[in-house]
C-alpha cells in the first residue's frame, strides 16, 4: 500500500495476476479438477500468462500460454519458457491483440488435450472473487473509502473489489480506466499502443452496472504519469498503474474530501526498454506533442488521439443501454 496524496492509497502490485491465478487453481485442485501433471491452457497478454506459470511451475503442471506477438516481447516470452511454459505466439497484422485468432488456436489445443484445464481468466467467477482479500486489505490501511478506481482488462480486479467494497460502503463510486480504441465501453475496436488495459473482446468479468464513471487515456499521459510515479515517489511501475494513477490523483484533487483507493497491477521492469527509454519513446508519432493533463468530459463515445484522455458519465447501466441511447442521440 503506497500512500501517492493525503487522501490516495494505492496497492501497487509487482505482479496483481497471481491474486486471481491462485485462487483459480486452488478451487480447481479441491474441485478435483487439477491433479498431478496436469495441463493447463490460457490466453494472456503477459500477466496472468505469468502469475499461472509461477505457479505451474511450483505445482509441476504443464502450462501452454496463447498470445500475440505484439502483446509479449521475446524477453518475456523467455523468462515463461525458463519456467517451463510453451508460448505460442501469434501474428497481430492489425495490432488490436488478436483475440479471435488466440481463442482460436486455444480451441485447437483443447480438442487435441480434451482434459485440459482453461483457467478462463475472462469469465472464471474465480477471477473477480479473488479480489475479496484486495478489498479486505484496502479497508484494513484505510478505513472509509469513498471512490474506487482500477483499469479494466478481464473486469477482475475493478468488478471483484468493487463488489466486495460496496457491500460495506453502498454508497462506493466505482471508477474504471480504459483506453482508446478497447471495445469494453463501446469504442470501435482499433490498434492500441497502451497494452496491460483494454481489451479486443467483451470479457463476462466486465460488469458494466457497477462502474460509475469510466476514463479512457491514451498511452502518451499513461506513459508520463508513470514517469512521475518514479520521479516523485520512488515507485517504478508500469503504464497500466500510471494510467490508474493518473484518474486516482485527478480525482482526488477535484474531490478533496473523498478517500481514494486506486489499484495499480504491474511494475515497470517488462517495459524498460520502451516506456522508460527515450529513444523508443521518441518513435512515436506526437510524443513530443504535450499530453492531456485533465480529462476532456464528453457525451459521445469515440476515439481519440493518443495524447488524449477523456471521461463519460456511466452511471451504473449497462453497456446495451449505454449504446442504445448513442445511437439514438445520433
């Protein structure tokens, strides 16, 4: 728990994945769904794919990750495979994450090893109800808390805390980060630069009526909030934590009163030959051009610029009826 204002409280996670990593694989093994040498499979962008294979690898399972090469570097893709995972990694000619080829090759692998065992990070009920101990460890360092924020990726850690949280404070406003051009809150679906949030499917975690406000940032103010975390507090996390961080502080300056529990996932060390390096940084088209400092309000969903941040009021509904009253606005 690092405190980033007088009234923010951040968990700040090496790795947050193996929360929910664990806790699926230990309802499978006293399910009698997991037994020795057995063979687990999953689709990841990284995280998750690492907190299994952490624990694959101490529990002598074999482990087949799934995921596109745009999403894993091959540093990473080595650190899986030393532990003994095979990872399979797939074109992305279209830089959106390749879900629908990664679900495919999944679905492949099942039919030739029927027993295996799909973690189903997405849609496992044991994704977000591992966050129970998330939330209990915010209550415990703060007491009171008063708004929520955390990106959404699979819905895990946002919707299981959030849950979790509002059965003690109904009052809880719930506040989720994505990014430009993620389908899970109504943006067409497009190349992503900000990895580790977002998503090219439309994940069953994602509860969409518990979120009161949702922020989509580019990578370019991610990036540079993630550079202040280093800067000013010491901590050298990753992109997905500086976004979640940078709604967290906004909203504690606008509301002073409130108690703030902000959820950062990943540390820096998998992007420090990108994000923390200038000459990389300097490729990107409009680096140089200042990022968005506040968040823009908007009433109409969209893309934007990487530079951009924007935020729409949900209001706890539905994604059906979110774009049902676009269209009709149109």
């Amino acid at each position: 728990m690092a405190r980033l204002a007088a009234n923010v409280v951040a968990a700040a996670f090496p790795l947050m994945k193996l929360m929910p990593a664990r806790y699926i694989l230990d309802r499978a093994e006293a399910a009698g769904e997991l037994k020795g040498k057995a063979h687990i499979v999953e689709t990841t962008s990284g995280t998750f794919g690492m907190a299994v294979a952490l624990l694959a690898a101490a529990r002598d399972y074999r482990l087949t990750l799934v995921t596109a090469s745009t999403l894993m570097d091959f540093k990473y893709q080595a650190r899986l495979r030393r532990l003994g995972a095979e990872v399979i990694a797939l074109d992305d000619p279209r830089g959106d994450g390749n879900q629908k080829g990664r679900l495919e090759s999944l679905d492949g692998i099942l039919r030739q090893v029927p027993d295996a065992f799909w973690t189903r990070q997405y849609d496992s009920d044991g994704n977000w109800q591992a966050y129970a101990r998330l939330a209990d460890l915010f209550v415990r360092s703060m007491g009171q808390i008063d708004c929520l924020v955390g990106c959404v990726g699979t819905g895990g850690s946002l919707c299981g805390t959030g849950t979790f949280l509002r059965s003690v404070f109904p009052d809880l406003k719930i506040i989720g980060v994505d990014t430009h051009r993620s389908i899970l809150f109504g943006q067409p679906l497009g190349k992503r630069v900000l990895r580790g949030l977002g998503n090219s499917v439309l994940p069953k975690n994602v509860r969409h009526e518990l979120v009161d406000e949702i922020h989509w940032v580019g990578a370019y103010p991610a990036f540079h909030a993630a550079h202040r975390l280093f800067r000013q507090h010491g901590m050298f996390m990753g992109p997905t934590s500086g976004a979640a961080a940078l709604v967290g502080q906004w909203v504690s300056k606008t509301n002073p009163e409130a108690r703030v529990a902000v959820i950062m996932p990943d540390e820096g060390h998998r992007h420090a030959d990108t994000v923390y390096n200038d000459i990389w940084l300097s490729t990107l088209p409009g680096w140089r051009t200042p990022a968005s400092a506040t968040p823009t309000k908007i009433s109409r969903i969209e893309p934007k610029p990487e530079t951009a941040w924007t935020r729409f009021d949900w209001r706890r509904r539905s994604l059906e009826d979110v774009m049902r009253l676009q269209a009709t606005d149109q």
